[in-house]
C-alpha cells in the first residue's frame, strides 16, 4: 500500500538520504519549501520538495527509490503533488529540466497538458578537438581547480546560491564518483566557490558537461573553467570525442555561439495548468448525482 504525507520537521529524519543536504539546509536558513514523503507499507520510498511563488506551485526536487522505479510510483506521486496543489488554491504547476536529461521524469510530465517555453539555457555539441584548436581557449585558466581538490563543506553555500537562482539543472550535491572530477572545474572567488563545470563520460563515448555555471563577478570564469577542461581532457581523450554541454545562462550561450559551438536543445519551463481537477470534479459529483437520483 503507497501512502504520501506532507512531511513536519519531525519527520524529515526518515527521507534526508532522499533529499540533498542543500535543500535541507535551506530550509533551516528559513526558505519557504515544503517536503512530501512516499512510503510503502510505511517504508520511506520516495521524497519532493517544492515550493510555491504567487499561483504557482514549483517542483524543487521528486526522488523515488530505485527500488520502486518503473512500477508507476513515480506517476501516482507527481498525481499526489499535483492534486495537493490545485486543493491548496494553485492554479499552476511547473518544473525546469533540459530535454532529454532526464527521459523517465518528462514522460511523466507529458501524461498532462502543459505549456512549454524554453529559457535563456540549453545545450551545444562539437568535437574535443574543434574545442583545443580555438584561441580563445589557449593560455592559462586563472583561479580554476578540479572538483577533486574542493570539499563537500566548501561546496555546499555554492550549492545553495544555484538553487535559489534555479541554475540547479543537476542532482545536487554532486557526486564525485559519477563526474570526472580531475576535469570538472570550479572557478574559485575570495577562496569560496563561484562556479562549476562539470564533466562526465557519455554512454555514447563522447563527454558531456551538463552544467557550466558562473556566479562569481569574474566575467571571464565560464572561459577559464572550459579551458581547464579542454585541456586537461585533450591529455587523454582523443581529437574526435564529440563533446556536449548544457549551460543556464543566457550570456554563457550568446559566449559559445560567438565560439562557433553549435546550438542544440534549450531548457524548458513546463506548466500544468490545475483546472482540469476542477472539471474532473465537477464530473464526478455529476456522476454522483445521477446515480443517487436512480437509487431513489
């Protein structure tokens, strides 16, 4: 049997390993989120975090066990979250992703008709090499260090900054083990993390960076990061590894199209209107009434 519960602070203990300690400790700070729970028999299986600007309520984080996915857990929670928002007066739904990051979650996204816009964020893809030929990318990479050398403590206010500016496009925190940490940079600023690029093998045998984040003042920092990157992977990685990346900023796009990187999918808002809950009530009390009227 699944239940879902709207999580109190006393309960959060029993899905933390579901929620990134980000997250978490933005709640602490006073952010206004809310937490819901899945269990299965009273087993915690799955955790959402989201939180609501104006009419619209924002989904933050959705995890499901691994355990439980493909059996349709995933679906009947996001129905639950869903239903709680349009009961709460919300009269929309939404959630940002990059197309094609995340396959499993949009198919459950596209079981409900919503509205689509893309944002100032999106992908590009070119080869290693067409990346170590460019000028722009010669020379030094200033204060730029791998992902391997910072702390998870160190980490961890950068984490928080990305989500409050909604630049968090990958599962926070990050898990080194599933990155190239020796390639991945992060552009340090007054001894404190500023931004991040990340780089990890794709199933198709190229790289994909799927996030180059800057939110330090140095204008220069999405270029130090890629040069880190490029070569250090060029060390290793032959000329012809197609490379993709995903940025979430609209000058960091505008940056790479000048470098002759070519343009591929861009992030998306998708919004759930709520309506149709009222209409699908309005059916059912319909359907009620008719059949009481033929009991009588």
């Amino acid at each position: 049997m699944t239940d879902y519960i709207r999580l109190q602070d006393g309960q959060l203990d029993g899905y933390a390993h579901m929620i990134p300690e980000w997250i978490m400790e933005s709640r602490r700070e006073g952010l206004d989120a809310e937490f819901w729970g899945m269990e299965e028999f009273g087993i915690p299986c799955g955790a959402a975090a989201l939180w609501r600007e104006g009419a619209t309520k924002y989904l933050w984080h959705l995890y499901v066990a691994q355990e439980q996915r493909g059996m349709g857990k995933g679906s009947g929670f996001l129905l639950e979250l869903l239903y709680n928002a349009y009961k709460e007066g919300c009269e929309a739904f939404a959630v940002k992703y990059i197309p094609g990051q995340f396959p499993a979650f949009e198919r459950l996204l596209d079981a409900y008709p919503s509205s689509r816009q893309e944002e100032a964020a999106g992908s590009f893809q070119c080869a290693l090499g067409e990346l170590l030929s460019l000028d722009v990318l010669q020379g030094g990479y200033g204060n730029t260090r791998a992902l391997s050398e910072c702390t998870e403590e160190s980490l961890r206010p950068f984490y928080r900054r990305l989500s409050e500016l909604g630049e968090d496009i990958v599962a926070l925190p990050v898990n080194k083990k599933e990155y190239l940490s020796d390639y991945s940079a992060v552009v340090m600023e007054e001894g404190q993390p500023a931004g991040m690029l990340l780089v990890r093998e794709d199933m198709e045998g190229g790289v994909c960076i799927p996030m180059i984040v800057n939110l330090s003042k140095n204008i220069a920092a999405p270029i130090e990061m890629i040069r880190f990157a490029v070569q250090k992977g060029g060390r290793d990685y032959p000329p012809e590894t197609p490379c993709r990346f995903a940025v979430v900023n609209g000058t960091l796009l505008q940056m790479l199209e000048k470098m002759g990187i070519k343009s591929g999918t861009k992030r998306c808002l998708r919004t759930i209107g709520l309506s149709y809950f009222a209409e699908y009530e309005q059916k059912a009390e319909t359907y009620l009434e008719t059949a009481r009227s033929r009991m009588i």
